[in-house]
C-alpha cells in the first residue's frame, strides 16, 4: 500500500485549508479597513521627557508609575554609558502625545513613586520614521520576495517560487491581521519581528520543494501527483515539526517571560511563525501542485 494510501492527504483536502486561509484573510482585511492599525509613537509622534532622579530608578519602575495615567506602552530609555545596567538617575521617557495637565500629573507621581527629580527638557516631538520606514519596510519584504523567487527558479524551478512567495505573503498578511484584530501596537519592532517571519518561513516550504524535486527524479507512472505530493509532506514532517517545534517554544518563552517591551515583537514572531508551520505542511505543496497544472487525485 502506498504512502498516501495510509496516511491523511494534504492535497485531497486542499479545499479545507485553502478555505481556511481564505476566511482568515478576508476578516484580517476587513479589520485593516473598519479598524486600521494602532500605530506606535514611532509613527505617530509623541511627548518626550528627559528627568534626571536624585536616585537610581529601573525601567519596570518608571513604567508602573506611567501606567496610572494609562502610558505603559511608553519608550523608557536609561542614560547610561554601561548598556548593561539596570538603573540609572537619568532617564528619557518618551508617550504618546499628552496635555500639559496629563503630564503635570505623570510628574507629580514620579514625585511620589520614586523621589525627586531634575527636568532637563520637555518638547513634542515628530515621529522618528513615520512613512519613510513604512516605505523601507515593504520595499525590503517585497525585494526579499524578488530575490527568494530568482533563487529558488534557478535552483528548483519558477512554478516552485511563485508558491513559495503566495505562501509568505499569506503568512505576512495573517500576521498584521492579528495586529489589527486585537489592536495591538505597531512599532518599530514590529518591522523587524515580520523581516524575521519572512526569513524562517520560507525555511520549511524549501525543505518540503527539495524533497518533490527529488521525488520527481525517480516518478513512477503508477504514482500521482497527489500521492507525490503528499509523500513528500509525509517524508519531512518529522524534520519540520522538530524545526519549527523548537523555534516557537522558544518563542512562546519570551512572549511570556520577555516583559512588556519585546511583548508585541515576540507575539508577532509568534503567530509569523505558526502561521509558517501551516502554510509549509498544508498550502505549499497543493499550491506547486496546482500551479504545475495538476489537479488533485491526478
């Protein structure tokens, strides 16, 4: 009995998953227009503060104290010349834009919480990147697409890249979706958690192309496609599931335990990560298939 035979078939069930995939999107894209994206003060601009206490304070502590006024998402930044110490007397806090009460109000707590201060300066400031790094980051996505599909055409063939890219585009696209279903803040870390995604995605589905290709050399007639197909799934999936296993445990610990500043960056890599597990083993394979003018049961 052949492999396909006794074991679950990916392409057969190719409906399923690519309905999946396709309902998902389209509620992601529904958010990103009824609802759009929470932008971070990266994009946004903000209010900076720039305190020096009279005693050295952490991070965490500067943070609880903003969080009151409902500012925790802030950029908290040490002024140390050691990057690896975890207090320090002076301090650049850096919000969303706020009022003059709001921030005579942060000040006041600051007071209570953690003692007395010098104000260097106080200024609104404009956004950092804005639309320029939004520019840079899909112009690096989209050359990195550019680049994977002349890669992998010359070293499997085109129909093998362009599933490769449609499987990385779903993966990217599901996970701004995620950001825009629960509002979560986009930053500049967010930019680099989907660079990260769009590099070890493209990981499983080359493993799960270089198997087909090698399944190809040695086709039998009596074989299908399907059963091709979905043989050399099969015949990757323990590699695959160890690979990808241990990169998001890994993952899954700093979302976790990180803290709240990388809690964004880890959850995106997070779901960037799942999301390529999924589309490697259930779309990749059926994609190439069809996109081969094959049908599946062929």
């Amino acid at each position: 009995m052949r492999l396909a035979d006794c074991k679950f078939s990916f392409v057969k069930h190719y409906k399923i998953f690519f309905a999946i995939s396709i309902i998902f999107l389209l509620i992601g894209l529904g958010s990103m227009i009824v609802k759009g994206f929470n932008l971070g003060i990266d994009y946004t601009g903000g209010s900076l503060m720039d305190v020096q206490f009279s005693k050295p304070v952490t991070v965490t502590q500067v943070r609880d104290t903003l969080k009151k006024h409902d500012l925790g998402n802030a950029i908290i930044q040490l002024e140390s010349a050691d990057a690896q110490v975890s207090e320090a007397t002076g301090v650049l806090i850096r919000t969303s834009i706020i009022n003059d009460e709001t921030r005579r109000a942060v000040m006041n707590d600051l007071t209570k919480d953690l003692g007395e201060y010098k104000v260097n300066r106080v200024e609104n400031v404009g956004a950092t990147v804005g639309g320029e790094l939004i520019q840079q980051a899909i112009l690096a996505i989209v050359i990195s697409w550019i680049l994977m599909i002349i890669y992998i055409t010359v070293r499997f063939q085109f129909k093998f890249a362009i599933a490769a890219i449609i499987a990385l585009v779903i993966d990217v696209l599901v996970t701004v979706s995620y950001f825009s279903l629960l509002h979560l803040e986009i930053d500049s870390t967010f930019v680099a958690a989907l660079l990260t995604v769009v590099g070890y995605s493209i990981n499983g589905t080359i493993v799960i192309f270089d198997r087909i290709r090698e399944n190809l050399k040695m086709h039998r007639r009596s074989e299908t496609m399907t059963d091709l197909v979905d043989h050399s799934i099969w015949a990757t999936m323990t590699r695959t599931m160890y690979t990808n296993g241990t990169s998001i445990f890994a993952v899954l610990a700093i979302f976790v335990f990180g803290g709240e500043t990388i809690h964004n960056f880890s959850f995106a890599m997070l779901v960037g990560f799942c999301s390529g597990c999924y589309t490697s083993i259930f779309l990749s394979g059926p994609l190439w298939l069809f996109l081969s003018g094959h049908k599946a049961g062929e």
